[in-house]
C-alpha cells in the first residue's frame, strides 16, 4: 500500500496534487451550470410541485436498482418525456453521465469489434471501451484524415466516439463531415452531447439536432448536470437499445436508481427550458460579449461556446494567475499539465446565462492585468 501512496506524494512534490475547495461567494466562471439553472428558485418550485403530485406520500430513495424495486410508473413517463423531446425512440436514464458513458461503450462494443476514439474525449468514454474487449484505438483531435486511415484497418463492428463540444478547449466535433464519413465506412457514431445539451439545437435539443442530423446518429448521450443545472443522464436510440441495456450494461443493472425527486428535477427542468428560452438568449449574447471584448488579446479563446480559455504556459504560471483572480472574488480554475498538454496550461472559463456583461469585461481585465 505505501508504493501507492508515493504517487500521491510525487504528486504533492510536483504541486499537482487535487483538493477540494468550495467557491460560496464568488462570482461563478467556473463550473458546468451554463443557463444558470442549478439554483434557479422558480425551477425549484416547479421540481417541488412535480414531485409531490407523483408522490404524495414521500420516497426519500428509490429502494435498489431499477430492476428489483427502484422503478416507479413515474420513471417511464420522464424517459417518454424526452425520447419525445429529443426525437429518438427511446431513451434510459442513467445516475450521471459518467454512468451513461460507461454503460454503452463497455457493453455494446464485443470482441473482435473496434472503437475508435477522438484523443480528447472524456475520461468516462475512455473507461467505458477499456472495459470493453474490443480493440480500440485513438485518432488525432477532430482529424478526420486520421480517423480514415484508421477506419479503413478496423475490423469487426466499428464505433467511432466523439463529442459534440469538447470540455478543455470549447471547440466543436465537425459534426457535419464527420457523420458521412462514419457512415460511408458501415460503422457506427456514438456522439456525447454533454456540454450542448439545453443550450443548442431547437429548444435545447443539443448540437446534433442544430446541425439536422441527430437523426442520423444511432447512440447519443445526453447530460442533465451542466446545462440542465440537475443530476443525471440519458442514452438515447432505438427501443431496441434500450432493451440491450437494461439487459447487460453493468452501470445500469447494478446499482441503485436515483430517487423519485431526482426523475421529477429531470422532468421539470425540461419542460422549463422550453417555457424560458431567454436563458438561452442570455448565454449566445454573453458569448458574444466575451468575444468583442477580448479582441485580438493574446492568450484568450474566442469560441462559439460558453467554454473559452486563457492560455498561460507553466503549472506555477497558471496557478499563481488562477490565485491572483480568485483573491477579487472570481471564481476560475487552472488546467494543469498532465490533464493538458505540457505548454498549453490555462485557465478554463464557463461563460453562463447569469454572469453580467460587466463581470466579464472585469474577468478580462483582471486576466490582462497580471501581466503589467
């Protein structure tokens, strides 16, 4: 056990270790929460009123896993909710979208097949097709000249895993070139649409359903904790992977469903999206906002997203930043190498619906103004 713990104190030596530390009382530009949802009252009252109506008598927890006796009516209605909501046949709802991720690529991918992955996935697609026995390789970030090449060696079934908007740069998967190419091989497209879901396509749809071709998508995953300002997470195809699911991913069968209240917030913050859309409206004019007024700034992203950067090469560098910022009450977060390539640490700063035009014109400035 002690070898063990030498990695964490190599870690501890190279300044890098992780901690946790709360933001209460800063000015939010650093977590998920992009329409500002997560501590929205009137959507709080909303999910109060959902649950109740269902559940009169209150159910703290759902008692076990969906398949002994964690499943309630209930569930089913919130999974036909979205499937409609999303335009697909069906969907499962999963406990987080690392759960979700998970459950599909360790479990419908079979020996002999092959996964093929963008470099900058997430760590939860990552894990899920290294407890896969397929064969599964990498191609170069959004190279799709890369992703060819290696489509024309794969054996077996094929899966190729991208996301939509990717987390640490806040660029976007050519979505548009990338599903032909997919397609013109026979292989099949798994798209995680954890960070444009609520905030892109019709109503909050997600990228896919903005770019028009969701439908062309057999295996999409969408995520409630970030736009949504919820919990939770949803697989979303043909009723027939659903089935395939409920039947042999792991994440799913084994463990306990989420609780009454946490299918009701899924429930209420759907149909809130789609009743208050000027969240959306706030967020596309803060992004822009952010974009004028970095200009031609060295250093700073200029993305169609609510996911920019300030790229500050060097751990210390990034940190003593990230610190300076933090002491005026803002809060960001440095991205350090290893999690980031070796002289591209930054700062990753979420834009939201919330945060005033003023607030980010003073985030700038103070960035800008650790230099002189």
């Amino acid at each position: 056990m002690s070898s063990i713990f030498k990695k964490l104190a190599a870690r501890k030596e190279e300044g890098i270790v992780r901690s946790l530390r709360a933001n209460e009382g800063q000015v939010d530009f650093s977590s998920n929460d992009y329409l500002g949802m997560a501590a929205n009252a009137v959507l709080a009252s909303s999910i109060d009123q959902i649950y109740k109506h269902y559940f009169p008598q209150p159910i703290n927890g759902s008692g076990g896993s969906r398949l002994l006796a964690g499943h309630f009516n209930f569930y089913e209605q919130v999974e036909k909710t979205l499937a409609d909501f999303f335009e697909t046949e069906a969907v499962l709802i999963f406990n987080s979208g690392y759960a979700a991720n998970l459950a599909l690529l360790s479990s419908l991918p079979q020996k002999g097949d092959t996964i093929l992955m963008d470099e900058y996935i997430h760590a939860s697609l990552k894990d899920g097709a290294r407890l896969s026995f397929a064969n599964k390789f990498s191609f170069r970030h959004n190279d799709l000249v890369d992703l060819e090449n290696k489509l024309k060696k794969a054996e077996g079934e094929i899966y190729v895993v991208a996301e939509s908007l990717y987390s640490m740069d806040g660029d976007f998967a050519p979505l548009e070139e990338l599903q032909p190419l997919v397609s013109r091989y026979g292989a099949h497209l798994v798209i995680d649409e954890a960070h444009t879901t609520g905030i892109y396509g019709r109503g909050g749809r997600g990228f896919l359903n903005e770019k028009k071709i969701a439908a062309k998508v057999p295996f999409k995953i969408y995520t409630f904790g970030k736009a949504m300002g919820i919990h939770g997470a949803c697989i979303a195809g043909s009723q027939e992977l659903k089935d395939y699911l409920i039947n042999f991913a792991r994440p799913f069968i084994y463990t306990t469903a989420m609780p009454p209240h946490a299918f009701a917030s899924v429930y209420a913050a759907f149909l809130y999206i789609q009743q208050h859309p000027e969240h959306k409206e706030l967020l596309e004019q803060n992004i822009q906002h952010w974009n004028e007024t970095v200009g031609q700034a060295s250093g700073f992203s200029k993305n169609e997203s609510p996911i920019q950067t300030y790229t500050y090469p060097g751990n210390d560098n990034i940190r003593a930043l990230a610190q300076a910022v933090q002491a005026e009450g803002y809060d960001v977060r440095p991205i350090l190498s290893p999690t980031v390539k070796e002289g591209t640490e930054r700062l990753r700063i979420c834009l939201h619906a919330n945060n005033t035009p003023t607030q980010i014109s003073i985030l700038i400035q103070l960035i800008t103004s650790f230099h002189e």
